[in-house]
C-alpha cells in the first residue's frame, strides 16, 4: 500500500511461506485476474435472465416517463392520470358511436345483388334478421325493400346497377313530401353498407315507416293540374 499524490494505491501482494519475499503484482494484471475471476459461472447463478432484464429496463424507462409527465402536468401524478382517463374515455366514445372503423374503396355502390327479389321478399327477410335482433341487416333489406316496391309500382324504372342515392334523388320527385326522410333512408342505407356503421333498433323502425308511408302515398307528377275548387261567388250568383 503506497501514498502517491494524495490517492492511496493498493498493490496486490502475494505472501510466500517461509522466509521468501512477498511477491507484488501490478494494477492492471491484477485487475485482469480479478475480471477472470469474476467471470466465472459460479457467480452469476442468481442474475436475472435476458427477458428479465429487458423486462426490469422496460419498467424502468416506463417511470422514468411517467415521472417527467407527472412533473410537467397540473396536479402532478393525480392530474396526470385523470387526463389519460379522460382521453380514454373520448376514445371509447368515439368507438362506441363510429363501431369498428373498416377500409372501403368505394362510398356508394348499387342496391341489389344479381339475383332479383320482390318487395315482400326483402320485407320478409328484413323482418327475419328484426326478430334476431340483425338490425343492420334488417336495415339493407328495409330499404331495398322500398326500392323495390317504388319499381313494382312504377314510380321508378327498373334500372340494373341503381345506388340508394340515386333511388332516393328520383323518388323525391315523385314524392316530394317523402324526398327528406328518403335521402335519410339512403344515408343509413350507405353508412351501415359502405361505411362500417352498425345499426340501431331505432333505424330499422324508422325504414319500416317509411316504407309503410310510401305504400299508402299517391304520387305526384310533373305537369298534373289540381282540381280547382269551383268559385263560390259564381256558385252564389246562379
């Protein structure tokens, strides 16, 4: 052991028996052997594995994080977490009222499919998935339900390849007083076809109703004349 400049250094030093002299062994060598020495199985037997350490690591950055956010936020740690619930809850919101967003390539495609049906052939099969509680479904039937009647009674033209705006647009001037609730009914019609939405109990209704109303409404045609009342004072005058 030696004093040289104001730091204590330690030199190994290795007793002999007898009356040899001890022997010395420099730093560095002595460092190396103790490294070796160190190295060895025996003393890592204990020592956390690979994925424990990453683990441990992980954690430890996730503090770190956490930490520094809560430093920077009002109300510290508290107000920290009441800002991720809040963010969570909008999400959840969000997620709730949009359903599982999916990737469309198109925003309106046609009505129909190639096989034909009747009216009463979509009102039944949209009153099968009502029962089973498949409102969506019951949905896409309902609307092409009246679309399909609107062409059984002529208001439209049977057109291949027709979308529910389309056949919504062309109703509406047949049936003036129908046109708002008829572009409704092509919108849910697309948000829950094209769009990824899941519809409602309350949207099912709402095209049933209509297509109930439409059954019961006289058209009105460009052109057609009013019946006029006849003149009460000419009437008198008689």
């Amino acid at each position: 052991m030696s004093l040289t400049g104001g730091v204590l250094n330690v030199v190994p030093v290795l007793w002999h028996s007898g009356d040899e002299p001890p022997v010395t062994i420099s730093r560095d060598p002595a460092r190396e052997a103790a490294r070796r020495e160190l190295s060895k199985r025996m003393y890592h037997e204990n020592d956390p594995g690979l994925l424990q350490r990453a683990l441990n690591a992980f954690w430890d950055w996730v503090e770190r994080l956490f930490n520094a956010a809560s430093t920077a936020t009002p109300g510290g740690a508290l107000g920290l977490v009441v800002i991720v619930l809040a963010v969570l809850a909008v999400l959840g919101a969000l997620w709730w009222r949009l359903g599982t967003p999916r990737h469309t390539t198109t925003t309106s495609a046609t009505l129909f499919d190639d096989r034909p049906r009747s009216a009463a052939e979509h009102r039944a099969a949209a009153e099968a998935h009502a029962a089973q509680g498949h409102w969506s479904q019951a949905a896409q039937e309902r609307m092409r339900a009246i679309v399909r009647s609107l062409e059984e009674r002529a208001l439209l033209d049977v057109r291949p390849g027709r979308t529910a705006d389309e056949a919504a647009s062309e109703a509406g001037r047949t049936l003036p007083d129908h046109a708002d609730r008829l572009r409704a009914a092509a919108r849910d019609f697309d948000d829950v076809t094209y769009g990824g939405r899941a519809a409602g109990e309350g949207t099912y209704r709402r095209l049933a109703t209509l297509d109930e109303d439409l059954e019961h409404t006289r058209p009105e045609f460009a052109g057609s004349v009013p019946a006029m009342a006849p003149d009460a004072g000419q009437g008198a005058a008689g």
